[in-house]
C-alpha cells in the first residue's frame, strides 16, 4: 500500500483489531456489558458481534465461575489494580469449554472515570492438550518402567528358588553316591563327581550374585545420614573367616558421615575388601580404606598390595560377568563389581579403578553430597 493511501492511524489500528485471528480482541462497558467485537473474536467463542454486542460479558463463564461471582470480581481487580490475567477456562457460543489466557484492562480517562473494560483472550487449549499429552506420556512410561522392575525382580526371586531347588538335588546326589560308592570308584570317576558337584555349587553362586544384582536397585531415593566407620566395620566383621585365613591387615582413615544407603554401601565395602583379599599376590593382603573430601564429591577408596589389574582391564570389570583373571586360583563371577557400580551410580557417584600390576590396585568411589 502506497503511504498516501494509508487510512487514519485510528482507522489502521481498528482494522489491525478487527482483523487478528489469533485474539479475541473487545471492549466491555463500565458494567461489564460487551461494546466491540473482533473477528479473532467471532473466530474464537463463536458469536457474531450481532449476536454478542450488548450482551454481559458473563456468558463468556462456566456456570460454577458464575455462581462465584467471579466476572464481576475480576472487573473489581481490573479496577482497582489497572489490570487482571488468568488462565481459565471459558465456554464458547456451542457450550463447549476452551483454555483461555485472558487480560483484562480497565479504561480510564483523563478525569479518573472508568471508561470501560478492553479484554484480550487466548485460545491456550492446543497448548494445554499438549502439555497433558507430555504429562500422561511420562507417567505412563515411569508406571511401565516401575512394573518391568517389579516384574523383574520377581523373576529373579522366583528363577533363583526354582533353579537353587534342582541344583541343590544335583550335589547333593553326587555327594551321596561319592560317598556310598566311593570304594567301587576309580580316581577319574570320582573326579568326574567332583565336577558336577562343583559345577552345581558355581551355578548357586552365580544364581545368588544375579539376584543381588537385581535387587540393587538402580533408581534414585532419599538416604538416611549414614556412619561409614559403622559401615566399613560391618563388612570387614562379614569377612573375618577370609581374613584370619589369610592373615590380611585391614586399616583405615576416620570415615565420614554421608547421605546414603547403609546396607547397600556394606555391599560395596564387602565386595571391594573380599577381592582385594582374594586377587592377592604372594604377600598376606595389606588393605587401606581411605577418604578425602573434594569439592562437590567425597571420595572413598581402598587400596591393596595384590596382583593388580591389567590396563586393558580397567574399564572392563565393572560391566556384567567381566574379569580380569581367569585362573582357577581365583574363583568368582564377576558380578561384584557391576552390583558395586549399580549402588554407586544409584547414589549420584562414580566408581573407577587405578592399578598397577604386581604391585597392587585401588578401587574408588565416589558420592555427591558433602561429607561430615
Ligand atoms: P569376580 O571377583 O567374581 O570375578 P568382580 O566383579 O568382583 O567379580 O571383579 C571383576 C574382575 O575384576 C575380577 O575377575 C578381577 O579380574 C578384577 N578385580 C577385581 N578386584 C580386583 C583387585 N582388588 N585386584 C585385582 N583384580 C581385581
């Protein structure tokens, strides 16, 4: 449009009004009845402005609103504050409802008279329907998550009595027959017992270690205030067989207090201390549990004199069934360390290994929360 043939800014503005889809642009009289219309209006309550002008704005509320006087009492606010705003709902001319922003403001003139009423509204209900589409989203995928835990979990308890049962039944028959038999047998037979007997006795293990590993939850909770002396002295009285057998010398710096789960970080300080005995050199285990508080993190560690871990190694053995050593020296599983990570990373922490080999390795870890 050429400049010289642009209308009056007034005329321009009413025509902008009168044109916006997006809005219900209007005017209310001082008593709230409706004096203008737009077409983002008509476009969004659904009346023509023949049918609404001169009408109380009320008709614009669900009946409970009205029964609560709110349009008169957001004209009132309107008054006194200059403005009002909210997110409601509002019934269009078919009676259905919509998820309205609204902005109401009163009009004045020079005198402090109230002129009337200028009222903006939104149509919010795509952005609602949305917003509700994300929330069902979430809370439906957190309920599937929390049932296939739940679901596991009771696989793991039940595979775990249903396999231990035959299990149990294997060695003990081997047992038997190696003892009622054992003049009839020759060495290689009664070797051939011992087998099955220890391949049944590897498989409890490996059942039991898995159900541990299930049952480390990995999802984040509140933690008690927890004493890691009292914890660490728990562990260490589990494994008093392993070391006065082994003549291991346990020692450690004063532990902190920190937000976690006692029984679980028993667990860790259990599984750490025992490999640290078993994955020994030719030495009697020399083990230090240390602690230093750094920045945002407190970090734990214990620290052996044993055989080490292999470069190649170091990442590996946190994962699933991984390890390092494979001689028939060392019996295990290599679930420990995956149930140690799960506790760890359940905690907000890290969990990581140096080492170096033939002299000795020291498994860390970490928590978030200060120490005290
Ligand atoms: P497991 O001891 O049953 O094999 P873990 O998950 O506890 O299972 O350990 C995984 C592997 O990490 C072990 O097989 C071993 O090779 C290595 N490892 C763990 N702790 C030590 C340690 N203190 N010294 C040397 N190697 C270790």
């Amino acid at each position: 449009m050429n400049p010289q043939t642009l209308p009056h800014s007034e005329e321009l503005f009413r025509l902008m009004v009168e044109n916006v889809r997006e809005y219900a642009i209007f005017l209310l009289d001082p008593r709230g009845h409706v004096a203008s219309w737009n077409g983002g209006a008509e476009r969004i309550k659904g009346y023509s402005s023949r049918e609404i002008i001169g009408k109380h704005f009320s008709v614009f509320y669900p009946p409970e609103d009205i029964a609560a006087g709110k349009p008169a009492q957001e004209l009132e606010i309107a008054v006194k504050e200059g403005t009002y705003s909210e997110e409601g709902w509002r019934l269009r001319k078919d009676g259905t409802r919509f998820w309205a922003f609204v902005v109401l403001t009163a009009l004045f003139d020079e005198g402090r008279n109230l002129k009337g009423f200028a009222k903006v509204t939104r149509d919010m209900t795509d952005k609602l329907q949305i917003q509700a589409s994300l929330e069902k989203q979430v809370q439906d995928r957190t309920q599937e998550l929390q049932e296939s835990n739940r679901e596991l979990e009771q696989f793991a308890a039940i595979a775990s009595h249903d396999l231990q049962e035959p299990l149990r039944t294997v060695s003990m028959y081997a047992d038997l027959l190696l003892s009622r038999a054992k003049d009839k047998l020759n060495d290689e037979e009664k070797e051939f017992l011992k087998y099955a007997t220890d391949g049944a006795v590897r498989a409890q293990q490996l059942i039991k270690d898995l159900l541990d590993y299930a049952r480390a939850t990995a999802s984040k909770k509140e933690f008690a205030e927890a004493d890691f002396n009292f914890i660490l002295q728990k562990a260490v009285s589990n494994l008093q067989r392993a070391i006065e057998e082994t003549g291991a010398e346990i020692t450690s710096d004063p532990l902190p207090r920190a937000q976690a789960d006692g029984v679980q970080m028993a667990q860790v300080f259990q599984n750490l201390l025992s490999n640290a005995i078993k994955y020994r050199g030719k030495e009697p285990p020399k083990i230090h549990v240390s602690f230093q508080a750094g920045g945002e993190e407190c970090i734990f560690s214990v620290r052996d004199n044993g055989i080490g871990v292999p470069p190649e190694s170091r990442e590996k053995i946190f994962g699933l069934f991984q390890r390092a050593h494979r001689d028939k020296k060392y019996p295990g599983t290599g679930i420990g360390l995956a149930i140690c990570k799960k506790i760890i990373k359940s905690h907000g922490g890290r969990l990581w290994v140096e080492s170096e080999e033939g002299k000795g390795s020291a498994f860390f870890f970490s928590l978030p929360k200060s120490c005290h």
